[in-house]
C-alpha cells in the first residue's frame, strides 16, 4: 500500500454476490467514524445521481435485460467515471478516508473474465474511466460460489436482480478472476476468507490498516 499521506486513503471491498462485503463496509465505517476520520461510503455501479440511474437500469430495469456485454461494460464504465471524479477525487483530495463498494476490479472480473470481453479492451475501458487513483487497499471476499448465491438469496422478499440471476458457472468463472487478480497485485489486494467469522473478518480489516503506515489509521484498533 502507497498511503499517499495528505491525499487521504482510498479503500475499496470486492468479491462475488454474498460474501458479506456490505457487513464488513458497515462494520469498517462505523470503527473509522469512533475514530473520528469520518469516511465517505460509496458504492458501484451509483454514488452520484447519474449512476444510480445506470444501477437501476443495469440491476432492475426491465430495459436492461438485454444488454450485450459490451454495452454492460460501457454502462459500469459511465457510472465509475462520474463517481471518480465527482465524488471519490475531491474526498481523496481533502484528505478523506473513501470506502468503496466495487471499484474497477469488479469490472475485470465481472465483464472481462465472466464476459468473455477481451482484457485489453476491458483494461482500457477501466483506465479512461477510474482515471489515476486506485484503491491503496483492495479487501477481497473469497467465498465457494454457491454459498455465495445461497446467502445472497436467504430470507430475500424480493426476487433476484439480473446479475443474481446468472448460472453457478459464471460466478465461478467470476471467483477465479478474483482470485488471479490477487495474485497479480499482492501489493494491493488483500484477500480474505470470507466464511469465516465476520468478527474475526473485521478485525484482520482493521489490523490491516493499522498497520498500513497511514498516519489515519494509528488510531484505530482490531
């Protein structure tokens, strides 16, 4: 991690339906805010006007059940450009802590591996629309795929969105890019087994930036 001391710290939480990442941003916020850093919780695709209506046309709409791939791509693309730099840059540069719910790994993963979209067309629509700043920290929520969609799903009122409703084989397809994209950035990926307790999850989050070298974080404890 870089720590970009002064520019604040950017932090963002991936992995597949279910693996628990809203619970561990709640947990994670709540300590930052006992804290006194007050960090801005933002997620993917929404977190600007503009993107919350792409989410629901890509999560909801009916509209969007038909979507090619590429047009997906370009969609997540068009929400993570405005939130870039509507949202998440002007926090950083205020020196803010930014906790974001899926950033442009989600898209690497999700479009790319999961899509079967070429890596180098994917790579450069990411890097047009996320701009310089990557997360310090990437948090990965590693879960076997069907216990993912089986936890994603319990006790739900509401049927399920049209990325839940993929097959078993395109979240596994989804785990594996996860998985390769940990390995190709150790530096910024932190993985974390995400059937474990989510007390014990929360606390190797916190450890982890304690222990960061952030002058934020010197004040918080696992």
């Amino acid at each position: 991690m870089n720590g970009h001391q002064g520019t604040g710290f950017f932090i963002s939480f991936e992995g597949s339906e279910g693996c628990g990442k809203s619970t561990q941003i709640r947990t994670l916020a709540a300590a930052l805010e006992r804290a006194g850093l007050a960090p801005l919780v933002v997620r993917e695709p929404g977190g600007t006007p503009a993107g919350e209506v792409i989410r629901n046309l890509l999560k909801h709409a009916p509209e969007g059940r038909d979507l090619t791939p590429e047009a997906e791509l370009l969609l997540f693309a068009a929400s993570r450009a405005q939130l870039a730099r509507r949202v998440i840059a002007p926090a950083l540069a205020d020196g803010r802590v930014v906790i974001a719910d899926r950033f442009l790994d989600s898209t690497t993963v999700y479009q790319g591996v999961a899509r079967n979209i070429p890596a180098e067309n994917v790579d450069a629509v990411n890097s047009f629309a996320a701009g310089a700043r990557l997360p310090d920290v990437t948090f990965l929520l590693d879960l076997d795929p069907a216990e993912g969609l089986r936890r994603a799903l319990v006790g739900r009122n509401a049927p399920p969105d049209r990325m839940e409703s993929e097959a078993l084989e395109f979240y596994q397809a989804v785990r594996a890019g996860y998985l390769a994209l940990a390995r190709r950035e150790p530096a910024r990926f932190r993985l974390l087994d995400a059937s474990l307790p989510a007390e014990e999850i929360a606390a190797r989050i916190l450890t982890t930036l304690h222990n960061s070298g952030h002058a934020a974080f010197e004040r918080i404890r696992a």
